[in-house]
C-alpha cells in the first residue's frame, strides 16, 4: 500500500549533468517550484509527504544527490558547492525559476550554496535544523555510526526492521518510516539488500560540514524560514539564532516535539510551515 501511495505521488526521472547521473521525484504540481534536498545517508523518498500535502500548491523535485540513493556515486570531493553545482545544473536543465529550496540538515548547506551562486533563480529558502554548527562531537558519533552499522542483509524485511530501530529515527511513525525506506535500500546482484548510500561518499559529506559558508549567508538576500528542532541534537537555540541574525531577510521558528528530523517527526507542521511561506512570497 505505501509502495502504490509514493507511487501516485512521485515520477522518478534520471537526468545526466556532465556525466554524473542525478535522480529526481517530481509530484507533478502546478505553482511555485520546490526543491528538496535531504540529510546525510538519506534520499529523495524522505520528502514523500511534503510532495503529496503539496500536490495541489507547488511543483514539488525531490534530488537524489550525489553519492545517495539512486543517483551516481562518483569519487569526487563531495564538497558542500560541488553538491550544490549539481542543483544548478539540475535548474538549468528543466529551466527552473523562482524555485524555494528546503533542506534538512546538509541538504540546507548544499541549499544555500545553490542560493549564493544563483540569486536570479531564487524566491527563498527553508532550512530545516541546519547542520552548519554540528561539532565535531557530533560529526565523529554519526561516522561511527555508519562506519559500524550492518552494510547488507539477506531480506528487506531484515534491513527494513534494522532502519525502524536506529535511534535518530524513534521520532518517526510508522507511516514516515516507510515513506523514508522506500529510499533506503537497494538490492544488490547477489540478492541481498544494502543501503542506498555510498559509505566513502558520506564520510566526505560528514567531513565537510565544517566548510565556512559565512559568504554565502551573506550573499542571500531572499527571504529565508529557519526552523530549529526543540530537541536538536546539531543545532543549538543560541546558534539558530546567530544564523537568523547572519542572513540578511530570515526569521526563525522553533518545531515542539521534534529531534533533528523535523521531515520525519513533525511531517504535518513541515507541510503547513511551507504552505504559509510560499504564499507570503511576493507575487512575479
């Protein structure tokens, strides 16, 4: 039943930037265009249920980005303005304009490079529980994690139950976890099924959150919605607010009863927070 709802939801389309094949949901709505950009070791699937909320207001691409799911998986850099090159050239090959871009958590740094680089492009941005000041605490805990957890399983039950149970998704219910497990895996040749990520790709991704994008911040003068997770365990009351105060049109809003994952455990509060901020932006 989930498999056939993400179905009437997304159209998955491969579209080939330079040689680096990039995966994109598209909802197939009318209006402003939505880009999309998920966390670390996540994919496009994350966002199944802003793409079916916002059916009716927005055109809703949700990127596979380099390295996740089913996009390419190159051994590149992984930079937070490489990442972001792709979304430009992903713009550019569907010609798309006034396009408000959400993140979560790396997907908002990857956003505001895009942002930076393409102001004619851009109507505003949504930055979900930023990880732009994850310490290296942090950072250290998430490679571990990945670095440590079980990489293939003979069923997709077995690797489906092993996702359910990670602590960074107990906010999510039942439903969220299998819209974001419809991305998760892959089944590979030998019949077994792994993640849909690729393991050195993220570790860089990880490495680079430290990247100074103080630039890019300043470049932005689009209107930007910052929303810090109550219970963040990347991004601080103080540092939410220091990045609102950085941005030259951005306010903030704290998301009750959520962890980092505010796409998984506050879907509803996501969905109605982008419907206001798109139609509070200025008419063209």
């Amino acid at each position: 039943m989930m498999t056939e709802t993400l179905a009437r939801i997304w159209t998955s389309k491969i579209v080939d930037l330079d040689g680096v094949k990039i995966r994109y949901l598209d909802n197939g709505g009318t209006g402003p265009v939505v880009i999309c950009l998920h966390g670390t070791s996540m994919t496009a699937h994350a966002w199944g249920h802003l793409g079916a909320s916002l059916k009716d207001a927005a055109r809703v691409i949700a990127v596979d980005m380099r390295g996740h799911g089913a996009s390419d998986r190159p051994a590149t850099t992984y930079a937070i303005a490489e990442m972001a090159s792709d979304i430009t050239k992903l713009a550019e090959k569907l010609d798309l304009t006034g396009i408000t871009l959400i993140g979560s958590s790396v997907g908002n740094q990857v956003a505001v490079s895009f942002a930076a680089a393409n102001p004619d492009r851009i109507a505003g941005l949504i930055l979900s529980d930023p990880s732009f000041f994850c310490s290296d605490s942090e950072i250290v805990k998430y490679l571990r994690s990945h670095h440590t957890r079980k990489r293939t399983y003979a069923t997709r039950a077995e690797a489906e139950a092993y996702a359910m149970a990670l602590p960074q998704r107990k906010g999510l219910s039942e439903a969220m976890h299998h819209m974001a497990m419809e991305g998760d895996f892959r089944q590979e040749p030998d019949g077994q099924w792994s993640w849909a990520y690729d393991l050195p790709a993220i570790t860089k991704v990880f490495l680079n959150l430290s990247t100074d994008q103080s630039a890019d911040v300043a470049a932005i003068t689009a209107p930007v919605l910052i929303l810090n997770a109550d219970r963040s365990n990347v991004l601080s009351g103080t540092q939410a607010s220091d990045l609102t105060a950085a941005f030259a049109n951005a306010r903030l809003e704290v998301i009750s009863d959520s962890n980092h994952t505010i796409w998984g455990d506050q879907p509803d509060v996501l969905a109605q927070k982008t419907r206001d901020f798109l139609a509070a932006l200025p008419r063209v």
